[in-house]
C-alpha cells in the first residue's frame, strides 16, 4: 500500500542506490550477469515455484514473464509480496500491470545477482525507500509512494 514519503526521500532513494552500485563494485565479476548467477536465479526460481505450489490457494498463472501465485498465506510472503527467481508469491490482492513491472525488476535482479540477491536485499535493509532494490524497480509502481 503507498503512503506519503517523508520529505526528502528522493535524495535518500538517489543515495541508496548509488551507494548499492559501489558496492557491487567489490563483487567478483564472475558473480555477475554470468553464468553462475544464473544457476542461482534458476535455483530461485525452483524454490519459488515449490514454496509457491505448497501455499497457493488461488489462481497461478503466467504474467509478465514471471510465475504469479496467488492466494498465499501472508506469513508465506513479506509485505505486499515477494519475488524469488522468476516467481511473484503474494495473496489476494490486485495485480495491475505496474506491479508487473515492479516485480519483473526484481527477476532481472535475480539474473544479475543469482543467489546473492537474498542476502544483498536483507543489507540493503527493510526500509524501501532506501533499499536499493525497491528503488531501481521503482517505488511507485511497487506502490511504496504514490503514484502521479
């Protein structure tokens, strides 16, 4: 759900973001967009969809290239959902295509990232408006802010 941003939150977001690009700098490169991180996005996507068939009550479906459950238990998934691999776990609430968008972001990290994405997301911390990952895949469309 979108809330009202507290002021100067743009240049925070700005911030959190440049600083995550530094440190990717210290994360080997063949860590990165390789084959390696693919493994890790493909193993993702396999826990993804296994937690996702244990807990979906509702509707799975395939949606801006991602494997959408639906129907989740809220203690399955954090906050409005969640993006593991190439799967978007959530409950039942409404799906429009910018939320699409915002999650599809979070599979490209996947890839990029593999099996370090997990562990980057938890030190980029719970706050979105300064976790780099939220940022790039865009606050409003994740409404985290309200969209113009």
């Amino acid at each position: 759900m979108s809330r009202t941003p507290p002021p100067g939150w743009e240049a925070r977001a700005a911030r959190a973001v440049e600083r995550g690009r530094r440190a990717d700098r210290w994360i080997p490169g063949i860590l990165l967009d390789s084959p390696v991180s693919r493994l890790g996005y493909v193993a993702g996507t396999a826990f993804g969809f296994v937690w996702g068939s244990l807990w979906s009550t509702g509707r799975v479906e395939r949606r801006a290239g991602l494997w959408v459950f639906r129907g989740m238990p809220e203690a399955t998934f954090g906050r409005g959902g969640v993006c593991v691999g190439g799967c978007f776990l959530t409950g039942d609430g409404r799906i429009d295509d910018r939320l699409l968008r915002h999650e599809a972001v979070h599979r490209e990290q996947w890839r990029r990232y593999g099996m370090l994405m997990p562990f980057l997301y938890l030190l980029a911390g719970r706050d979105p408006l300064t976790n780099r990952f939220e940022v790039e895949a865009g606050l409003a469309d994740g409404r985290y802010v309200p969209r113009d």
